[in-house]
C-alpha cells in the first residue's frame, strides 16, 4: 500500500501552468525539488506530468510527496500521551511537565518526539515527527504536531503570519497592579549563561500580551497573581523573561527570579492553541485545564 502523504486538488483556471498551482497550494521549492528528485509524483488526471504542463479548467492534480521515516538519532519509545486532536494533517497532545519536548544531547530519551514517533509506527503513520509549537521542560500544556513536512512548512508559515494563537496561565510573585498591560521588551542571549535569556536592546522583538485573571491572593502571607497571557512573539523564555522584567517572576522559576518553596516547576501551563488547519482553511481551536498543583495555589 502507497502510504506517502498525498495532496488533491481541482485546476480552477484554463492555461495556467502546472508549477504556478502548485505554488499556490503552498508548496515551497525546497518540496517541489524534493519532490521531483526523491520519489514523489506530480499527476494530473491520474498521469505523471512535468511542471510546465499547461492546465485546464476541472483538472485534478495530485501531488504525492516523498516517503519520510524517522529522523536519524531519535529513538523510538512507547508510552502515553493526551491526545486532544488528531486527523491527517495534524496531532494536538497536552504535555505534561518535566517532559522535553525534543530530545537534547543529554536527554535523547524520554521526550514528546520519541513517544510522537513510537505513536506513529504503532498507527502505521509513516512520517518523521515535526513539532510546531515548542514548551519548555517545566512547561505543561498543549503542543501542536505536523504529520508531514509540508504540513509542517504550511504551519510555519501561519506562525511567521501570527496566525497562531498561543495563550498561557501563570501564577506569579507579587501583586500585578494592571489590570491589561502589554509587554514589549526586545529578548536576547545572556552574555553570562547559555541558557538565560534576557532583556536587551539589541535583542529580538518581544510581544506578550498579560491580562489579570485573580489577585489579592497570598500563601503563607506572600502575594501572587493569576495571569493569562498570549504571545505574540515566539521567543525562547518569553514569558519567563517578559514577566520578570516588570518584577513578577512565575512561581517556581528560580532561573528568573523566581521561587520553589511553593512549586517545583514553573506556574506555567499553555491553555489555549488556535489556528487554521492547513489544508481547510477551517478555524481550529483547542483549550487545557491548568493543572493541579497549579489549581491548589489560587485555590488556597
């Protein structure tokens, strides 16, 4: 059975060519060339045709791409996962904390790709696992997966649009006083850390959005804020940075200022993904539940 991931669509105009339609199906030169030198196919009407064939109106034209398998060095494992969506296209899963969401040198192991992969061959899915939106190791909260690489650039490219809605809650130290604030605040390397991330000047530009959800709230005589926040922007750190710079680190986040005696993660879970699914067009959106131990904190 052919397993390749295929795209089907109708020509709409008489004498356009075949490569200008397929460029308006969003596939880029680096698929097309992939396409047509590793073992894919370009059909219309159900025969091989180049990309200079002239179409008609009512043609159908398939696109079959490459083969993928898994990337070389990811290693395979089985385990849950939260599945929240899933179709052709796409898989939407909640990650739990202190979980990578790649696999790293020291961690090849244990991550949300080497279970995404583990997924696939138990599905039958033949494709390499490409992640769309990336948590931290602490973070909690909804990732979006493509199943395919062209899936994966068509999803890029809504995020280089901001048409990729990421919102977050977050327990922070102190009283944030504004009700709604935008933060602005470009975001570079630290000169001290490879790791730390900091405001500077000749940094990324940075755009998060905060919105109070509770305040007034205090353990053990400590006060801390429920927040809600969406990204604009997808700097490493981002949040953790932003919310930090105006004197609010998130609880648990001792790299940035913050505190573990009440959690030993960062207070930060991502409750809200939405987007356009990449080959309807359709408006999707997906919500999470902050968990628990966040819960019992602005609970308390």
């Amino acid at each position: 059975m052919d397993t390749r991931f295929k795209l089907q669509f109708t020509a709409n105009k008489n004498g356009q060519l075949l490569r200008d339609a397929i460029s308006h199906q969003g596939i880029s030169k680096r698929g097309l060339t992939s396409i047509k030198y590793n073992g894919g196919n370009i059909l219309v009407n159900g025969i091989e045709k180049t990309v200079r064939h002239v179409l008609n109106e009512g043609d159908e034209i398939t696109i079959i791409f490459p083969p993928e398998e898994t990337s070389d060095g990811l290693i395979v494992e089985h385990g849950h996962l939260s599945v929240v969506y899933e179709d052709d296209a796409l898989l939407i899963i909640e990650k739990p904390p202190f979980m990578n969401t790649i696999p790293s040198r020291e961690h090849p192991t244990g991550s949300v790709a080497n279970l995404v992969s583990g997924y696939f061959l138990q599905k039958g899915i033949h494709s390499t696992v490409h992640i769309v939106t990336r948590l931290d190791h602490n973070t909690s909260g909804l990732v979006c997966i493509a199943k395919h690489s062209h899936i994966h650039h068509l999803m890029g490219l809504q995020q280089k649009r901001g048409q990729i809605n990421k919102q977050y809650e977050a327990i922070v130290h102190g009283t944030v006083e504004l009700d709604e604030q935008q933060i602005i605040a470009p975001i570079g390397r630290s000169e001290t850390s490879i790791i730390e991330r900091v405001v500077r000047s000749d940094g990324q530009y940075s755009h998060t959005d905060a919105k109070v959800v509770k305040r007034g709230f205090s353990i053990d005589g400590e006060p801390l804020t429920h927040v809600r926040l969406k990204l604009h922007t997808g700097r490493t750190h981002q949040i953790r940075v932003h919310m930090a710079h105006i004197g609010h680190p998130l609880v648990g986040d001792d790299l940035y200022g913050g505190s573990k005696r009440l959690l030993n993660r960062q207070a930060l879970h991502c409750v809200f993904l939405e987007m356009l699914h990449p080959l309807t067009n359709e408006t999707l959106a997906f919500s999470s539940e902050i968990l628990e131990p966040m819960k019992k904190l602005i609970n308390n």
